[in-house]
C-alpha cells in the first residue's frame, strides 16, 4: 500500500519554503498517518529535492498532517531553474510513500 | 443576524474571467473579490512600469472588467482587486476611462502607500537568507503587506484597486465594512482572515486543484464555478458555489484549502491578525456546502512584511528532443556535449517516454549574453551533436529574484485617492 490509496495531500509555496498537507480519506486512517507519516520519513522519501528541514505539525481537529520543508524549491519560484519552480509535484511524490 | 455574501472571482491573474461572471449573475453577491497578485507579479509590473509608467498594472485588467463591470453594476456588486499591483493609480485611471467609455456612473477608489522602494533600508537582511538587501542585486521594488485598515477608507466606491495587501485583507476589509466589525478586535480579525484565506484562491476552493481521477472525482470540471461564502456578523460562514456550475465544495477541498501555504498552522501572520487554525472545524452542511468555524485570533504582529524585488540575472532554457531506439543514450550524450562546450554546468534535465527523449538546458546565467550563449550551444546540438536531434526551444528571461524583510509599520503611508463617484 501506498499513501495514495488512503490520503490526499496538497503543496503550497513560500519562498524557498514547501508547504505539505496530507488528510486521510477517511478519519479513522489519521492514527496510521500520525504513526508513519513522520518528518523524518517525508524528509527521506524525497531527499534529492529537500534539503533543509521539516517540521511536522499534526492538527487531530482537522484530521490532518502539515509539514513544512525547509530549502525544498531550488531557492524558490523566481529564481529556481527547476520546470516545476512552484514544486506542486511534491505532494504526489510524497503520495507514493509505501506505508502500513 | 446580520448576513452578508461574499464571492472570490479570481485566484490568481491568469485565471478564467467566466466564473466571477456567473457569480455576479446568479450568486447575489455584496462584494466580490479578485486576487490576481503572486509574490513576483509586482516585481515584473515593476519592471514594465519603467519602461513605460502608465504600465505596471495588471495587463488583463481592463480585459477583465470590460466583461465583469457593466454586470457587476447591473447587480449592485462591488469590486474589489490587487490588480493595481506596482502602479495602482494608472490602473485607477484606466479603469474610471473605462466606466466613463461604457457608461456606467461608477466611481473607483485606488488604495496607495505600499510602495516603500525609495524607504527600505539596502542593509536590511532578508527574511530567507540573512543576507543584505543589497548584496542579492540591483534592487527594483519594494511592497509593504498593507492591512485591511488601508483598504476601509477606499469601501465608499464600487471599485476599489490596491497594490500589496495581504490577500485575506483583501477580503476581511468588506467583510468588516458589511457586518459592522472591528478590526482591533482579533476575534472577528481572524475570522475574517480565515474566510479571505479559504476564498483566496478562488477555484481550489471548488474543486479547481483537485481532480486525481479514480480516487479524486471532480464533476463538472469544464464549468468549474468559483465560491463564495455567506458569513454572519459572530464570524461563522458557509461556503458555498453558484448551482449549476461544476466543481464540489466538500470537507476535503475545504481542508487542503485551508493549510494552502500556511507555514504554521499556530500562527499564521498577516497585517491585521495573528490566526491560530488549531480549533477550526470543516463541516458539510449540505450539497457543495461547507461550514467553518473556530478561527482564533491575537493581536496583529508589530510589524509589516516587505516584499522586495532584485536583479536576480537571466534564466536560459533550451530543449531538444531525440526520438526511437537508443534515444535517452543519444539524449544523455548531448547533455553531457553542451555542458563540456559551456563555462559552468549548467542544469540538465532528461525526459523519457517509450519511443522519445527530451533534453532541458537551464542556467542562471548573470548577463543576457551569457544566457543567449547557453541556448546557442543548445541549438547548435543540431549538427555538432548525435544523431536525429529536432524540435529546439530556446529562450531567456530576465529573472526579478524576491525576498523578504520586516519592517516598522510607519514605513507605509496608506493614502485613498478616488475618481468618479464615491460614497
């Protein structure tokens, strides 16, 4: 299984910073994401592009994880050299985190 | 209780110009808002003003409310928009010519003041890297986040313009205005902010950022409709979208809406509030509605945030693509060609489907002519590179690099200035 097949995420862009939220599809999933969805994991399955860190906040009244990543957009949309400058492939990318 | 509806008619400035449209039509509106400024787009209108300084605004603006301001006044809507952006009182200007040429007795407020270019002091650090103003490059802007404080005096037109504003300001102000709110008051300032940070982006509110087919069903998708939010005077709202129109406003667009590009979710900063998201509860109410609740606020932070603009240098990127058996090896050998022929690596990147390889050059180079050379290397591939290369796209942009720094409030004087017909 993959995170894919339980959760959707979407990236936002501040600076050189990536901004990642992950939700279950269904609540009672969210226990699982807190358990394996950490910072270190995420800063793992996409190390190559993130290079600073990533702090993980988990909200239980929204079912759901954010995760802010440091140094993760080639110093940013105006000056990244990257085709995809705003990073909006991360949150699929992190989907494909093997998990359970 | 007092009620008042709110509709988001853009998200960013290349967005479609039909759903503010269809809102205007059918969503009985009191004020609807179109957010068309990203952080880099007041540096690039920065740089067009000083080639020509009646330029500088939004280049579609007046695209935009040719369509939308004759309805807009048919149905007693009023308009509000960044498009101002680096040259606000120009936009004014066109905008009142424009009224004036479809005969709509409309009057136009331009709020001013957030340019702070000829105020920021170069040895300030910057927010990213630490390092000076100055020792990034040439400096061309500079935009204070103004707050919906300089927006309220500017509420007696029927359009109003900004430059920088934060974007739920943008929002919070009329929401202020219509229910009798105080902006001192962080209770309502978040509230208000929350809202204007969920309709913000206009369509990825409604399903326009969403679709992932098989696990993520988006109907409609071709008539995407834009949201809108009726919200009562204790802060709570409904978000909802015109009937008919495609997208869905569910729990789940609602939610990765709301942490879109918020850092942290225990503080998110704007001129006007301190927001907390922690307590905020999503819930559906009914087909395509979605009820949220539970901003809390703290007082607004001392200071503004500075966005600043920099000659950042010029970004080269060339293509070149190699077709059928062997084509990635053939495409990796010009890769490795063009980067040995230029004076610093540059960026490559490859492509690869079954039957085709893409190449992509990129460099950040300090000087057009150095970029042009990059892109020169790149189509000359062609005949001093493998075998069956076609199809090169060249081209150089100059690139306005952004960072950020705080600075005291006093550095923005917000000022009103009106044309036509104000209340």
């Amino acid at each position: 299984m993959i995170l894919h097949d339980i959760a959707h995420c979407r990236a936002g862009d501040k600076g050189d910073t990536s901004i990642l939220s992950l939700f279950p599809y269904r609540d009672e999933d969210f226990p699982l994401l807190v358990r394996e969805v950490t910072a270190e994991r995420v800063r793992a399955h996409l190390a190559g592009q993130l290079r600073g860190e990533v702090v993980r906040y988990v909200l239980p009244n929204l079912c759901a994880l954010q995760f802010r990543c440091r140094q993760a957009l080639d110093g940013g949309v105006t000056t990244s050299l990257a085709l995809d400058t705003h990073g909006k492939g991360l949150s699929f990318r992190l989907l494909s985190l093997p998990i359970g | 209780m007092r009620t008042t509806r709110i509709g988001s008619g853009a998200g960013f400035a290349g967005d479609r110009f039909e759903p503010a449209e269809v809102l205007v039509r059918h969503a009985g509106l009191a004020d609807l808002v179109l957010e068309c400024l990203a952080e880099r787009t007041i540096a690039l209108g920065q740089q067009r003003r000083l080639t020509d300084p009646a330029a500088g605004y939004d280049p579609r603006l007046l695209a935009r409310f040719r369509r939308l301001l004759p309805l807009a006044a048919e149905h007693g809507v009023r308009v509000l928009s960044n498009m101002g952006a680096a040259n606000p009182l120009a936009a004014g200007r066109a905008t009142a010519a424009l009224l004036d040429e479809l005969g709509l007795d409309r009057g136009v407020a331009v709020v001013t003041g957030d340019d702070v270019l000829d105020r920021i002091d170069p040895r300030t650090p910057a927010l990213e890297d630490g390092v000076p103003l100055e020792e990034h490059g040439e400096l061309v802007s500079a935009n204070a986040y103004l707050g919906a404080d300089a927006i309220m005096p500017a509420l007696g037109a029927d359009v109003v313009l900004t430059g920088r504003v934060a974007d739920p300001s943008l929002f919070l102000a009329p929401l202020a205005d219509r229910l009798g709110w105080d902006l001192a008051d962080p209770p309502r300032a978040a509230a208000g902010t929350l809202i204007g940070h969920l309709l913000e982006c206009a369509g990825q509110l409604t399903g326009g950022y969403f679709a992932d087919p098989g696990r993520k069903e988006v109907p409609g998708l071709a008539e995407l409709g834009f949201p809108f939010a009726d919200v009562t005077a204790d802060g709570a709202a409904v978000f909802g979208k015109p009937d008919g129109t495609g997208g869905l406003v569910t729990r789940a667009t609602v939610r990765e809406q709301l942490l879109y590009e918020i850092t942290d979710p225990t503080a998110y900063l704007t001129p006007d509030v301190e927001l907390d998201l922690r307590e905020v509860t999503v819930r559906e109410t009914g087909p395509d509605r979605v009820a949220v609740r539970g901003a809390i606020g703290r007082a607004r932070p001392p200071r503004l945030k500075v966005s600043v603009g920099y000659r950042a240098g010029f970004r080269a990127e060339a293509e070149i693509s190699y077709e059928g058996p062997n084509s990635r090896e053939r495409a990796a050998l010009a890769g490795e060609i063009v980067t040995k022929r230029l004076p610093a690596p540059p960026r490559i990147q490859l492509s690869t489907s079954d039957h085709e390889s893409r190449l992509r050059v990129a460099a950040l180079t300090r000087d057009r002519d150095a970029a042009e050379a990059v892109c020169h290397e790149v189509e000359a591939l062609y005949t001093n590179g493998p075998a069956g290369g076609g199809g090169v796209r060249t081209s150089t942009t100059e690139v306005i690099g952004i960072v950020s720094v705080l600075a005291d409030r006093e550095i923005a004087e917000p000022a009103v200035t009106t044309f036509g017909p104000v209340r």
